[in-house]
C-alpha cells in the first residue's frame, strides 16, 4: 500500500523555498548575500544628535544612567566633574561680590590689585580722582574693576529694601525747600570766617590750631525768612575724602580764594569735586580787605582750569568779599539765592525721610550721635529708622547749636540720638517700620561679616607684610587709629597711608571712632602696633595695660602733627643712603712675599690720601678685582695712619695676596646719609 505525502508537510515545504527565494533565512533574517547587495538607508541626522547629547549628558552626570551600588565614576566622568570645577574656579576668581560700596582699599585687597593702580587707572580711565578710603558705589566699581578683567556683582540681598522709599509724589506734593551750599577751597583761605560771619558765632576759635578739622553743617534764615543750609568742609588736602563727601550731597559749591594768595593745590580738587558733582560753582574772592589783595589776578589764574566768570564772559558767578569786615557778603548770598531759583529745588516733606550721614561719633553722655541731612521727608522723634549698617529709633533731635527740635524737614542738617552703633560718614539714612529696620540692619551686617572674610581670605594679611619684612623687600609700621568722629577716622588713615614707600609702608591694623579702650591696647600688643588716638584719649584701664604691655600710644589735637611724626618714624625705618667718597689711589711698583703676614704692595701714592682707616679696592687693567680693608700701611718699617700724594708706603690687603706689579689701590670712605620719603618715591 502506497502512503501519500501529508498535505501540512507539502505545505511547509513550498512556504520555506518561497521565503529563501525572497532572500530570507529559515530564523526571518535576511541572507548575507541580499544585505551585501542591497544598498543602506539614509541615517536620521536629529536622532544620532539626540542619542550623542543624550551620552555627553550622561557623562557629565546630568542622565538618567543606573550605576550598581559602590561603583565609581569612570574616567571621563571624572574628567568632565574635574574641568567644570576647574572652570568655575576661574570664574569666581574674577568676580567680586559688592554689598552697596567698598573703599579702595578694601577693593584693593580683594583683587590684589595695589591701590595705586586702582587710583591711577580711576583718574586715567574714568576722570575720577579718588583717595585710598573713599568710598566707590557699584557703577565706579564695575567700571573701574572691568579694566582689570573682574566683573562685579552686587550683593541684591542688601538693596533689595530700597523699593521701601516712598515716591516724591505728584507736581503739587513738592514743595520748595532751602539750597545746600558746601564752602571748599584751600586752607587758610577763610572758608570757616565767612561762615562764622553769616552765622555769627565763632567756630574757629573752637579748632585747634585754627584749621576746621569736621564737616560741619549749618542752618541759616536770612532776612525775608529765606534759608541756606551751608556745610563747611576742611581745606587741607588731609581731608580730601571729607571735601568729596561734602560736594556729593550738595547743591550749590562756593569756591573761596584768598585774593592774596594764588590758586592752590586744594583749590584745583575743589574745583575738580565740584565738576564730578554736576553742580554750579560761585568763585568768593575773599580777604579783598588786604592791601596785597588782588582780585583779577586770582579771577584770571581760574581761567587756566576752565574756570570762567561773568566779568571775563563766563557763567560762573563771582562776589568779591572780606570775611573778616563783611565786605560784599550780602552780594555773596544774593547770588547764592539766585542760582538756587533758577535750580528750583523741591521735595516732599510729607514721605517718610530719606537722608545722607555727614558725620558720626559716639559720645559718653549722649551715646552714637549722627550728623545727618535731610533729603527727602520730614524726620519727627520717635521713628524707626536704619542707617547704615544700624537701625533705631529717634530719641532725640538736636540742630547744629545743640538745642532741641521736633521735626526736620528737607535740606535740614539735624543731630540724632538713639542709632544702635556708629555709623559712617555717607552712609543712607532712611526712616521705615521698626520690624523692618531691624531686619535690614541684621540682614546688612551679616553681609559686611561676609565681605570682611572675604577681604581676610583674598586681601594682604598682616602676615604678608611680615613676610616681606623677612625678605628685606619691605618694612612695615602697623598702626591703630581712634578718633573722635568717622571722618577724621578717614582722613588720618588716608593721610597716613599715603605716606608708604615700595620699602616702608603704613598698615592699618584697626580703625573707629571712640575712646582708646582695653581692646585697642590687646590688638596692639599682639600685632606690635603703636595707638594713634585724634582727639581722644584712653581711658584709665586702657592706660595701665598700655604701660604693663609696654604699647606706645600718641594722642594729637591737630591731624597734621600726628601726619608729621609718623612721617619722621618712616624716614628713620629707610635704609640710609650710601655715598661713595675716594680719598686716593696709589700704584704698585714691587710686590714682595713675606712669610707669615703675607703680600705687601710696595706702592707709590698718585693722588689724595691713602688712610689706614680706609676702604680699598684693588683694579687691575680698570677692572675691580677685590674690594676690602687694609691690614697694614708702613712708611719703611713704621706703622702710619696715612700716606700722602708722592710718597712711598707699604700696603697690605686683608685676606689678599694675588697683587702684581701695575694695579692701582683705590682707597675711599663711605658715609651713610639719613633719606626723607619723597627721595624713596622718586
């Protein structure tokens, strides 16, 4: 019996030759061969992208990849985490962090940029003249910091509350208010007399020495109930920081020059504070009363720094007064009211005050008090207020002459008392909720903690400068500085630090406003500093300690008496000048060898006088062989202290002996000579 083929297998059969036919292998997959002759589809482009970011992102630890527990990164991995903290290191190192301002000094030792260059490149760059502790807002402190490659950031922490000022309001909410006028020019010129006339009291007996050592502000009604609030700022070119802080706040400068003097050094920074103000300038050609006055030639000198009055065809008004007889004052503050109405100055006294630190000081009785003027606002007692790094909350208020008043108004220089510290000269005072106020205060002195770390971390450190004196490059006089008010904190430590040389310099250790107490004597007997105190004086503690730790304090009356022995102390740290003199030469005719002392030059001296005492040196064909003492100088067999021009001697060189025939002994002296700092500057 003949079996069939089942119908499934034939089945089977024909559908597996059907799919090789098609080039399929049994499994479904193509055959070698139809792959190698058929050609590739075109790739996806976006997807390879996608897939290569998806891989760089995974490295660099930004993908979703599992790694098994306690395994490391890879190589590249490390790689990527290495470079990008690299990367970012380098980027920090270029940004500085500012809260609201920073001294140069402090942005000196923040970028390790000396603060001559910072100073330099300020008045180069940007037309600013600036000293080493004024201060610098944050638009000078990105341009000034964007010529050395760093780039500032501003703290927003600390000005995000400024939005709590209130606007000035509608057209019809100002209200005129008084000019502010700031008195500058060089010392003696008689800024403080004419102020004293105006005023009519006497503030220059109450200076030592007869020299304004404050800012001082004042508020005067003239007849017809007009007001002028003047601030009288220091001459001497101590206090340039002072005189800036002055032109800052101001409306109106009044520049006076002593009709028998010339224009001074301070005049010219006078008058170059008040161009960088953006504000007139009204020329007072004072002391006209002197027979050795003359007005023109001043008026005439001030046209060499652009400088023009009405009488030469500027616009630059101009009174020619007599501070002492009150000569052409009255003409003086015609003119002043005049350029006030053509400023129309107005504000808001209903907004809460806003206003500018002119100067601070803590006094025993009375505790901080701040000298501040009013911008905006009106100030009452009682309200919360912050300034500054401080907050508080007004107890009392006193004008310029100490009596007490309820409210000041715009353009008004008033006293404060109940500020929570001492805050600086220039700092804003502004008045808000007392929860407010101590937050920002907190929030502000938690930044000037961070910023002074900052300084510590990244600044010269004292123990830089110790270094240097190891190396000989430097010597270093430390010095902490109390005075009785902020700006003559100010004005001595710029003063003082001016002072310093590439060889010897002045480093401030510490310096603020108060007496010299227990803490001053500590820092000072640990960092070797001597206590400079202005017009204060230590207390009874602060004395003792002083004398067990052996600290030397110096107390001063007048800034420039302190600024002039510390200069002498500088002078006798410098290295004295060494000078040359040579006394004579002789030539060597014979060389003789003696056993035990050695060879003796049998010489003829050419020229001077050859001394015992002297120092010689020996050149053979004009060129310095060795240089020494003698050992011996003999006129035939005696010992001689000296041997003149055309004489025969004998001569030993110490530790010497390759002498011949034709050297030339040049014998000189050398004489130390005590240097001042402007021969080590130059």
């Amino acid at each position: 019996m003949i079996r069939r083929p089942k119908p499934a297998a034939s089945s089977g059969s024909a559908g597996q030759v059907r799919v090789q036919a098609e080039g399929y292998t049994p499994d479904g997959q193509r055959s070698q061969r139809q792959r190698k002759g058929k050609k590739r589809q075109r790739v996806d482009q976006s997807a390879v992208q996608d897939n290569i970011q998806r891989v760089m992102a995974q490295l660099k630890g930004g993908g979703k990849k599992r790694r098994r527990k306690g395994s490391s990164p890879s190589k590249e991995e490390r790689q990527v985490a290495e470079e990008e903290a690299r990367q970012e290191e380098e980027r920090e190192r270029t940004i500085v962090r500012v809260n609201e301002f920073l001294t140069v000094s402090e942005l000196s030792n923040l970028v390790d940029v000396s603060s001559m260059e910072l100073i330099g490149s300020a008045f180069k760059d940007l037309g600013m003249v600036v000293t080493i502790n004024q201060r610098l807002d944050f638009p000078q402190i990105e341009m000034l910091l964007d010529g050395f490659g760093f780039t500032a950031i501003q703290e927003e922490e600390y000005g995000h509350h400024e939005d709590t000022v209130e606007e000035e309001g509608a057209e019809e909410d100002l209200q005129p208010r008084p000019p502010v006028v700031t008195v500058m020019g060089h010392v003696d010129h008689g800024k403080t007399l004419l102020l004293d006339f105006i005023r009519e009291s006497n503030v220059v007996a109450g200076e030592s020495g007869g020299i304004t050592q404050h800012i001082g502000a004042y508020h005067v009604e003239l007849d017809g109930g007009r007001m002028i609030t003047f601030l009288d700022t220091p001459g001497h070119s101590a206090f340039t920081a002072m005189r800036a802080r002055g032109a800052e706040i101001t409306d109106l400068v009044i520049l006076v020059v002593a009709a028998d003097d010339s224009v001074m050094p301070q005049t010219k920074e006078a008058i170059s504070h008040a161009r960088n103000a953006g504000v007139p300038m009204i020329v007072a050609v004072n002391k006209c009363d002197l027979p050795a006055a003359d007005a023109p030639k001043v008026k005439q000198e001030l046209l060499q720094h652009d400088v023009q009055v009405e009488e030469f065809g500027g616009d630059v008004l101009s009174a020619d007064i007599s501070a002492k007889t009150g000569e052409g004052i009255d003409e003086l503050l015609e003119k002043v009211l005049l350029q006030a109405e053509l400023l129309e100055m107005k504000a808001n006294p209903d907004q809460a005050a806003v206003g500018t630190v002119i100067e601070a000081e803590l006094d025993v009785g009375k505790g901080s008090v701040v000298s501040v003027l009013i911008t905006k606002g009106t100030l009452r007692v009682g309200e919360a207020f912050v300034v500054g790094n401080f907050d508080g909350r007004v107890r009392a208020l006193l004008d310029e002459r100490g009596h007490k008043v309820d409210q000041a108004g715009p353009a008004i220089p008033v006293q404060i008392l109940g500020t929570a510290g001492v805050p600086q000269a220039g700092d804003r005072f502004q008045v808000m909720a007392a929860e407010k106020a101590s937050e920002v205060a907190q929030s502000r002195m938690r930044l000037d903690r961070e910023k002074q770390l900052r300084i510590r971390e990244r600044g010269v450190k004292l123990g830089d400068f110790s270094g240097m004196v190891a190396e000989g490059t430097a010597e270093v006089l430390p010095l902490i500085i109390k005075a009785d008010v902020d700006g003559s904190v100010q004005a001595f430590s710029d003063a003082l630090e001016h002072l310093g040389t590439d060889e010897v310099k002045v480093q401030i250790v510490h310096r603020a406003v108060g007496a010299i107490n227990e803490e001053d004597v500590l820092l000072a007997g640990t960092s070797g500093a001597v206590i400079l105190g202005f017009r204060v004086r230590p207390n009874t503690n602060a004395r003792k300690n002083a004398e067990r730790e052996g600290v030397d304090i110096r107390a001063y009356d007048v800034i420039y008496e302190g600024v002039d022995e510390i200069r002498a102390v500088l002078e006798g740290m410098l290295a004295p000048e060494r000078k040359e003199h040579i006394t004579g030469s002789a030539e060597v005719r014979e060389v003789f060898k003696i056993r035990g002392t050695g060879t003796i030059a049998g010489s003829e001296v050419t020229d001077g006088v050859v001394e015992r005492k002297s120092v010689v040196r020996l050149m053979r064909e004009g060129i310095v062989v060795y240089e020494g003492d003698l050992s011996s100088l003999k006129r035939f067999k005696d010992d001689v202290k000296e041997v003149r021009a055309g004489l025969e001697c004998g001569i030993g060189i110490a530790n010497f002996n390759d002498i011949k025939v034709g050297d030339v002994i040049e014998s000189y002296t050398v004489e130390e000579v005590a240097r001042t700092l402007e021969e080590a500057t130059v």
